[in-house]
C-alpha cells in the first residue's frame, strides 16, 4: 500500500508527496485552514486522502483532463469569431500537467495544472468532490 511520503509541516501546511502508478511522484499538500496546526492534527484528513487519491486512476484523469481542455478551450473562445477545431481542444489536453493535489477539510480536493504551451505562467486549479466531479476550475498567475 502505497502511503504518503516525505511529510513535512511548513506554515500550517503538511506537504508531502505520493507515487500514482499513471503519473508518478506528485506533490502533495494538506491544509487544515487553521493556525498553529500540529502534525497529528492532519491524521483525519490524511486517512480520507489515502483513500481518495487512490481512487485517482488513469481512467478517471484522461476525463477530468479531457473535461479541463473543453472547458478552459470553450471559455478561450468564448465571444469571439473563432470556432474552436478538435485540435485545440487535444492540444490542450496533451499540455496538462498535474503539479499538486491538496487536500482541505470537508472533503474538498483539488488538482493543481500547469500547461506550459498554452498557459505559461500560469496554474489550472481543478477543485473537485469525493467522486471526482469537477466543482469549478479557474486559472491564476503562479
């Protein structure tokens, strides 16, 4: 069973990072939302993350990266004359790169994006619910 690895508790934060078969090493974040959090605090929210992230299969990223690349594609375009091609929708989806997962009390959980060619500079935020629905999805400056 594969376990979160290399915690460390840094501003109220615990990072640390996890291997998904599909994906490989991924950053991982826990934020309690609280001051002054102590490691054992974090023990809930870890255990509901273990079981959440390995739910996180290939199967179910391909969609949620095909869902973001429509999206963010759809809204690029949205009030303009251009009519969006399929290629533009792959190329965008090909570009995703998933960064981070952090985890929040309450069952929220959100991937964290970077696509380089068709965002620089910036990160995809994917906040999505225990059954791996995307809930919103915004782009911010990193």
């Amino acid at each position: 069973m594969e376990r979160f690895t290399d915690l460390k508790l840094l501003e109220d934060r615990l990072n640390a990072n996890f291997c998904l078969p599909h994906i490989g090493k991924i950053a991982i974040e826990f934020d309690l939302e609280e001051e002054d959090s102590k490691l054992e605090d974090f023990n809930a929210l870890i255990s509901i993350s273990q079981i959440w992230i390995k739910g996180l299969t290939k199967e179910i990223l391909d969609r949620l990266m095909i869902a973001i690349a429509n999206e963010l594609t759809d809204a690029a375009y949205t009030g303009s004359d251009y009519k969006p091609s399929s290629s533009d929708y792959i190329n965008l989806q090909r570009d995703l790169n998933i960064t981070m997962v952090r985890f929040y009390p309450d069952s929220v959980f959100s991937l964290i994006f970077e696509a380089e060619k068709e965002y620089p500079d910036m990160e995809i935020y994917c906040l999505l619910d225990e059954s791996f629905s995307i809930e919103d999805l915004t782009v911010d400056r990193k």
